[in-house]
C-alpha cells in the first residue's frame, strides 16, 4: 500500500497574527495487490 499526500498552504501574512491559513489537502491512495 502507497499512500502519497500533498498539503500546499496559502500564506497571507498581511493580517498576521490574526489571519487564517487556507491548507486545502489531497490525500491519495494506491492498493498495489
């Protein structure tokens, strides 16, 4: 079993400390038999 993930974040850092990071994820798996 493979399971690869891929996390890119969007970093909007004009309202730092206050703002919110946007991390949408897209999580694949492979099943290799």
């Amino acid at each position: 079993m493979k399971i690869s993930a891929t996390l890119s974040c969007m970093m909007q850092l004009q309202k730092y400390p206050l703002d919110t990071q946007i991390c949408p994820m897209m999580l694949e798996s492979l099943f290799v038999s």
